[in-house]
C-alpha cells in the first residue's frame, strides 16, 4: 500500500528478541494457554481449539474488514475501479467466485449468456452477494459504494468446480493467481509515483513491508494452513500466529487497529474502544489452527519412495536439523547465508533471520522459498545437495522429492 506517514522509514532493526518473546508470550498466553497434550519439539503446548470461536474466526477471515473501507474505498478508490471491471477481467486478475454464495439459477444464467462476463453490472451482482472471495463491498444500484479487503483475499482461492476461478472455497490455500499489485496500480487514489512498483510485482506476490520501509522486494503469498503447533510466523520468524494477523490487519489491509512493533519502528494506536482488530485476533487463532494442510492427491507420488526419502530427511540429508516437530519448521532462526538464501528479504525484518519454513502441502504450492528461487522440488533437493555438499545420489535425491511431494 503507498507510503503511510505515520509508519515512518526508521527501523530499529538491531533491536532486541526479547520483544518478540515477550510478545509471544502475551499473545500465547491469552489465546492459548497451556495443557499437558502431545507436542513435538517445534510445538507449544494449546489448548484445544474452541469450534465456536473457530465459526467466528471463520466469518472474521472471510469477510470481515476490520473497518480497511476506509483506506480501500476513501483513500484508493478501489470502488471505482471495481465498479467498470466485468467478471472476465475480474477473473484475469485472478480474483475468485465463491460459487456457493451465488443461487445455482443465477449462476447457471451467467454462465449461459457470455454477454454476462463482460458486463460490469454481473460484478457488481457478484459483489452483493458477497461471492467475490477476499472483497467486501456495499453495492447500491449501479454503484459501488464501499469497499474493502479481507484475509481471504490473498489466502483462499477456490475449487474450479464450475469452472476456473469459479467454485468452493479453500481457504488457506495461497491465490497465486491474484495479481493483487496489478489491482492495487490501476486504484485511482494511489499516488502516480508508486503506480509503476506496484504495477511490477507479479501474481501471487505481495510486499507487506513496501509500505513501511519503501523497499520494493515482493515475497510469494505463502498458505496460511498447516500451521497448528508452527510456534514462529513469517518466513523471517517474526512473532506468533496472532502478531502477524495483527500486523497485516492493521499495517497492509489498513483495518481499524493498534500495532506497535519497536523493532520495527512501527506504533500504530487507535483508541481502544475503536480497535476493530483486537477481540478478533482470538477466533480468528482458533480458524486458523483447524486449516489443515491439504493431503496429496491419490498416486501423486510413490509411498515406498517417500519412505526411502523420508530417512534421508532424517538423517544423511541433514533437513531434520531445522525442519523439525509436527509442522516440520522449528523455533530457531537461521542466516540467510547458512541455506544459500538471498538476505535481502531477512535485512528488512525485525530478526534479519529466516524460519525454517514449516513443509506442509508442498505438493500444492510450489514454487519454494520466499523469493521462489527453487520452481520446483527437485530443484530445492539440488539448491541444497549443491549448498550443504550432501553429495547426494540422483536416486536419493528422487526419493527425497517423494517425501517432500508426501507431506
Ligand atoms: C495482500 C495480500 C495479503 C492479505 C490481504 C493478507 N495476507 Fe497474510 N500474508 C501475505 C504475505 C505476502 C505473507 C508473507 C509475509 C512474510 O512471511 O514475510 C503473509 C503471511 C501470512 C501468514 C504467515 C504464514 C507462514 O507460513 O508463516 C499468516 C498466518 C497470514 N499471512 C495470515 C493472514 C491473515 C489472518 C490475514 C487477514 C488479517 C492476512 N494474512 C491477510 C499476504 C496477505
Ligand atoms: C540450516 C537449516 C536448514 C536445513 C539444514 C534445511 N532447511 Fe529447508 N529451509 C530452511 C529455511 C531457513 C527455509 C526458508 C528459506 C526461504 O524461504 O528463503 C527453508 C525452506 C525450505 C523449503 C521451502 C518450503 C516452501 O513452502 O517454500 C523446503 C521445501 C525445504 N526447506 C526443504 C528442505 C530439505 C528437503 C532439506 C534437506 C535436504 C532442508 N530443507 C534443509 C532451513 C533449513
């Protein structure tokens, strides 16, 4: 989002750990708190997840706003842009349908009548209807006369069951598709002088650091599921679960909440009986905890392999020094220079560190690390066969891949 004065460029970002721990543990110990359960040992002990605040949690990730209106629609402008975009267009920029949200005639019509997908009034309808996926919008007549963004925007896309970027929803599952950069450079509220940047980052990518420290160097949408028992958030392991959602609710959608991060130099605080953001950050924990990432497709790869592969991980390979625990990250960080990753990303975040990302539902996102680096599996085996000198055979690295497709 453009440069937001009250963010400020100064960042302290020598400052300590301590102040993520210690925001970890308020966070942890008011949306978790502890029990005696199973936990490996890149797990924190919780409490079971609570299915009311999680159907909370389920509407607050879907649709809620936490007031981002304002920015989205007095600031940018999006609703007029929005207002002329016909359903193709729409469905170019790799925004999504809810299928579900639309009365089966309805849809069927639209799809009948191609006139349907190039006439802005069906967005407009879709919109009503709350069937865009991530945008929430009040449509009066031929206008739209608000609009904002929701978590879904960026971490749910769909099943193509009607056809592509039409069906049910799955959230958690990164849009890859979203050119949300591209959306952002046509707002006509956005200054002229940041068109250009945002116009460059590609699909399936976003900045969440762009507006605060000025430094275009977008990071692939990562899933926001497989993350029950993931202690550490972030490809740079800023925080927990909840102070990322805080921060990306309040810093990147411009919801109506208080932020404050030293080691960041951020400080954002609204009254707190106007603090849209806070009491959600709970349901919206338990919601996420029961994204579960999703299982292989049946004979996508080979289990006798994956087995193979999966003693490699353990143990020539050397991935089970980091990728530990039931969601395969870990609780410490590592330099950049340790796996051969590019520092740039880890020098603007708080730690100048990067997670062991968690591997969950490869199979389903590639391509891998922050910056996309590796396209494919094979190609991370290769990134660190080459960097940490395994000396792989081709058919361990096979295996390895297997493994890796199983998870
Ligand atoms: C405009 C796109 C966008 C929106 C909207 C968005 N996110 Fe994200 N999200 C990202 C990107 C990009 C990252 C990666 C940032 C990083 O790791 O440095 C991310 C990271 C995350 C992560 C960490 C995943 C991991 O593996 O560590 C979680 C959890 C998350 N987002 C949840 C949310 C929630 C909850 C909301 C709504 C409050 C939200 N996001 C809204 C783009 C978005
Ligand atoms: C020294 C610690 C360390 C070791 C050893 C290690 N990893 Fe990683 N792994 C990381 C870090 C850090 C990242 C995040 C890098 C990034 O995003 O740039 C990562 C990311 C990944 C990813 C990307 C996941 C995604 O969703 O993008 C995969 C896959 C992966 N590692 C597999 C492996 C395998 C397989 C091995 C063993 C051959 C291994 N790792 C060894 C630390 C390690």
């Amino acid at each position: 989002m453009p440069s937001d004065p009250s963010i400020g460029h100064a960042r302290r970002r020598a400052a300590s750990l301590r102040h993520a721990a210690t925001y970890a543990a308020i966070v942890l110990v008011a949306a978790a708190g502890c029990d005696d359960g199973p936990a490996g040992p890149g797990d924190k002990k919780r409490d079971p997840i609570d299915p009311e605040l999680a159907a909370q949690g389920r509407q607050i990730f879907r649709h809620d706003d936490f007031g981002d209106a304002a920015f989205w629609t007095d600031t940018l402008r999006l609703h007029e842009l929005v207002e002329q975009v016909d359903p193709r267009t729409a469905l170019q920029l790799g925004l999504k349908v809810d299928a579900d949200a639309v009365p089966p005639a309805v849809l069927q019509a639209v799809l009948a009548d191609t006139s349907a997908l190039s006439d802005p009034a069906t967005t407009r309808a879709l919109l009503a209807l709350d069937a865009v996926v991530g945008l929430k919008a009040t449509v009066e007549g031929e206008r739209v006369a608000r609009i904002g963004v929701t978590c879904a925007l960026c971490h749910s896309t769909v099943d193509d069951a009607v056809a592509p970027g039409i069906g049910g929803r799955l959230d958690g599952w990164p849009n890859r598709d979203l050119a949300v950069g591209t959306i952002v450079s046509l707002t006509p509220g956005l200054p002229e002088e940041l068109r250009s940047t945002y116009a460059s980052w590609p699909a399936g990518w976003f900045d969440p650091r762009f507006n605060v420290d000025g430094i275009s160097d977008p990071v692939l949408i990562p899933p926001a599921y497989g993350l029950d028992g993931v202690e550490l958030e972030t490809y740079t392991g800023e925080g927990p679960v909840s102070y990322w959602n805080n921060y990306v609710a309040v810093v990147e959608m411009h919801g109506r909440g208080s932020f404050s991060d030293p080691r960041l130099g951020i400080d954002i605080q609204v009254p707190e009986d106007q603090d849209l953001v806070k009491d959600k950050l709970l349901p919206l924990f338990h919601y996420q905890r029961t994204l579960a990432a999703p299982p292989p497709p049946a004979g996508s790869f080979s289990a006798e392999a994956a087995a193979l592969g999966e003693e490699l991980f353990e143990g020539a390979a050397r991935c089970a020094e980091c990728h530990q625990g039931s969601g395969l990250s870990g609780d410490e960080l590592h330099a950049p220079a340790r796996t051969g990753m590019d520092p740039a990303y880890a020098r603007r975040s708080a730690t100048g560190l990067y997670r062991a990302t968690p591997l969950r539902g490869l199979w389903q996102h590639a391509p891998y690390f922050h910056d996309g680096s590796a396209a494919t599996l094979a190609d991370v085996v290769a990134h660190y066969d080459a960097h940490l000198n395994l000396g792989l055979t081709a058919e361990e690295r096979a295996r390895l891949v297997e493994y890796l497709g199983s998870l």
